[in-house]
C-alpha cells in the first residue's frame, strides 16, 4: 500500500511555508548550519587524506626468542597437536596484547608462531609478526620501535610467560619468506595482498542461507570431477598431494583415470587442476547406513601453496566440539533440494547438533553412529546440499581452520529437523594417518 501525498488548500499552503522559514533561519540553527557544513568538509579532507597521503604498506619480521617459565613437551614438535596449538595460540595472544595496547597501536596486525624447539632453560619460539605502518616508512626504523615496544613491555607488564631479553632477535622479511614460513603451516587464510583474512570477515557476510566466497576464503576446497560429466563432489586439501573426500562420491567410479580435482572459488575457470593418482575408499564403508563415508584422493602431481590453494589442518582426534559450535560448510551444491551445481563456491555458517538430539525419533531416528557429527538448524532453512558431498565442515581456532566434517547425508536439504550428517574426521585421524602418514 502507497501512502497518499498530503494536500494543502491553495489557502493555507503560503502561510505554512513562511512560519517554516522563519523557524529555520534563527540565530541557532544558522550557527548550527555552520558548523555542520564545517563539519563535513572537515570529514572529507580527512578522508581524503587517509586514502591519498597514507599509504600504508606491509612489513614482516620474524621473531626469534626464548621462554624461560615453562618446560618443553614433546608434542610441541608435532604442528597438529594439540599442545602445539594451545602453547601457540598463548604465546599469539600475548604478543597481540603487547602490541594492541602500546603506541603502536593499530600499527600490529598479527603473529603466527611457525616453531616451538626444546631449549636447556625453556622454549625456544620462532615467529612471524606482521605490521601496517606508512610506505614511507623503512624497516629498520619500525624494527626499533617494535623492540621498543616489546623491551617496554617486558619491563612493566605482567606477562603469562617469560620471555628472555637477551635472547630476542628480530629480522626484517620479505612477503614471499614470510608466505614460505606461513605455508608450513595449515588452515591459515590469506588475501591476493598477503593480508592474512580474518575469522569475523565471513560470518559478518552471513545472514542466512548462503553466500559466495571470496578468493583465498577457502583455500583448501576442491572439486572433484569424472572427465566428461563434470563436478561431482567436493573434497577438502590437507596436504600437498591428498584430498579428503566421502566414499559415496566413488559409488559409481572409481578409476582414478577418470577423474580430475580443481581448485578456486569457479569451476570454470579454476585456479588450479590436477589429476588424480590413487583413490582410497574407508574398507568398512557401508552405503546403506552412510556408516564409515570417508575417502582418500591423492594427486599425481604435488601442489605448490599459494594465496588460493592451501591444506586445512587435521584435529586431534581428542578435540571435542560442544553443541551450537559455530561451523562452516562450503560447496558448489545447489542451493535448493534437487537444483544445479553453482558455479561459484558457497558458504554457509551453520551450528554442530549434539548426538544425543540428532539420534532423537523425531530426527533422525537412531540412524546417527559414533562416526557421524551433525550440524545444521532444527529449524532448517541453512544446510549442505546435493554437490557438497565430500566437501568441507570446517572449524576456526583463533584464525586457524580445521576440517571437523565432510559433508556425507541428509534428507532433503534444509529441512527442519533434517540438519545435515557429515563424517566425523576425529573418529578418523588414526586411519588418515595410517594411509597417508599426515
Ligand atoms: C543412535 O541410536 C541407535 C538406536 O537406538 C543406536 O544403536 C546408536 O548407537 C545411537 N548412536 C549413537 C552415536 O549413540
């Protein structure tokens, strides 16, 4: 419905008009006026100048230091374990708090620690940090406010753990050695500028339903392909020569000279191709029961990593997710139950389903095994689809992702009380292991 315009008598519209203007024009309003006009040129030169005059620029360090209150384990060596990431993620933190609240402030960007080594007095820790100052600035100069900052800190802040003074060493990198230290590890994003993407950027896109990605979002999704009839399923990269897929993607071919992986946010054109070597199906996959629907592709030809192709990290088996997690599935599926295969990759943010509730009678009835993890909306509406299969569920650990589920079942799609079933990879890291020494 249309509001009506308003009507004035030929009358009474003069008067109105001309008691209006002579409200507007007292003393106040026009210094008000004033200052708004002020106001908003003042807004415009500032943006002006933000954009034109500071031109900010990337600058990378590697760090080098030790710490001397705690012991060293031995599974600090091992990137994917769990006292790894927790030891890691400590000493990021409290680099960050160093640097967020000091007069480099906004000037820090981030750190990663690429290394953890067993030292007499501690730990010794490797890392990268990563700034924005102006282009005009030069590498040294910011080195020595960095040390600054950290010297001051040391000094004055109580910090969880001990960093030795005389052991701290910094040296200026370049983009390319600081995406080489970067690579060794897994589930780290990047943009085409080498800025590492944050975690918020695609839950911020999120409403409901699914959105396309953008470049570099997913690094580790690929499609996989039978030569002549196109996309299939997906796959999640988790080295540079495997992929891990579901064993349903295979139930009609398994001739690894059949198929072809891609990479990229299209199909076509992709980022990358590859063909396939070797398929390895779980033994105990059971098509009736979706039991065990898991399976490994490994490539002929080793990936290099780059902004846009990039592995995802294997959890421990022993991390446990609580219900309502945030997780996200991405895919070139339809978007409706039985539609076509998009083009363009999708993501949808969408929550785990506690066992217990999926296994219900009036969800999925007792279907649900210790090998399956749900995760979806009760109320539908948000879900994997038909081509997602085999595709990723993956988790983010302060910027780190990890491959939780691959997308494996559901009835219909985005049905309430219908989430969708994905494969648990916990349940199969000694098996990925055993297959592929990952
Ligand atoms: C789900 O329910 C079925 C039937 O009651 C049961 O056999 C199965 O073990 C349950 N799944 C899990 C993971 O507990």
């Amino acid at each position: 419905m249309m509001y009506a315009p308003v009507e004035f008598s030929e009358v009474d519209y003069p008067r109105v008009k001309y008691q209006r203007r002579q409200q507007f024009w007292n003393p106040i309003r026009l210094a008000l006026f004033t200052l708004a006009i002020v106001a908003i040129i003042g807004i415009a030169i500032g943006i002006v100048t933000h954009f034109v005059v500071k031109d900010d620029k990337s600058f990378y360090y590697f760090a080098s230091f030790k710490i001397t209150n705690i012991k060293y384990k031995e599974k600090y060596g091992i990137r994917n374990s769990r006292e790894f990431t927790e030891r890691s993620h400590q000493i990021e933190r409290m680099i960050s708090r160093i640097f967020q609240h000091s007069s480099g402030k906004g000037r820090f960007i981030k750190s990663h620690v690429t290394k953890l080594s067993p030292d007499k007095n501690g730990v010794n820790v490797l890392m990268v940090l990563m700034f924005r100052y102006p282009s005009t600035d030069s590498a040294e100069r910011i080195k020595k406010k960095v040390e600054m900052i950290l010297y001051q800190s040391l000094k004055t802040k109580q910090l969880p753990l001990t960093i030795n003074k005389p052991s701290f060493t910094l040296t200026s990198i370049d983009s390319k050695k600081m995406r080489n230290l970067l690579n060794s590890r897994c589930g780290i994003r990047m943009t085409s500028s080498n800025m590492l993407l944050p975690a918020s950027s695609s839950t911020e896109r999120i409403v409901q339903g699914r959105e396309t990605a953008m470049e570099g979002e997913w690094p580790w999704q690929a499609s996989l392909q039978l030569i002549g009839s196109g996309h299939q399923c997906g796959a999640s990269l988790i080295s540079n020569t495997w992929l891990l897929t579901a064993a349903h993607c295979f139930r009609k071919n398994k001739d690894p000279r059949q198929w072809i992986a891609t990479f990229g946010t299209t199909i076509t054109p992709p980022a990358m191709k590859r063909s396939v070597e070797k398929i390895i199906l779980h033994e105990k996959y059971h098509k009736e029961t979706n039991e065990n629907d898991i399976a490994l592709v490994q490539l002929t030809t080793q990936i290099k990593f780059s902004n846009v192709v990039q592995r995802v990290c294997l959890p421990d088996s022993s991390i446990k997710l609580p219900p309502k997690t945030s997780v996200f599935v991405t895919g070139f599926g339809s978007v409706i139950d039985d539609g076509p295969i998009q083009n363009k990759l999708r993501q949808a943010r969408v929550e785990t389903i506690s066992t217990d509730v999926c296994n219900r009678t009036d969800v999925y009835d007792g279907l649900i095994t210790p090998g399956m993890l749900c995760a979806g909306f009760m109320d539908g509406k948000v879900d994997a689809c038909k081509g997602d299969s085999g595709g990723p569920l993956v988790y983010d650990n302060h910027d780190i992702w990890y491959l939780v589920g691959i997308v494996s079942w559901g009835q219909s799609c985005g049905l309430p009380k219908k989430p969708g079933v994905y494969t648990r990879v916990t349940q199969y890291r000694d098996w990925i292991a055993s297959k592929t020494g990952i």
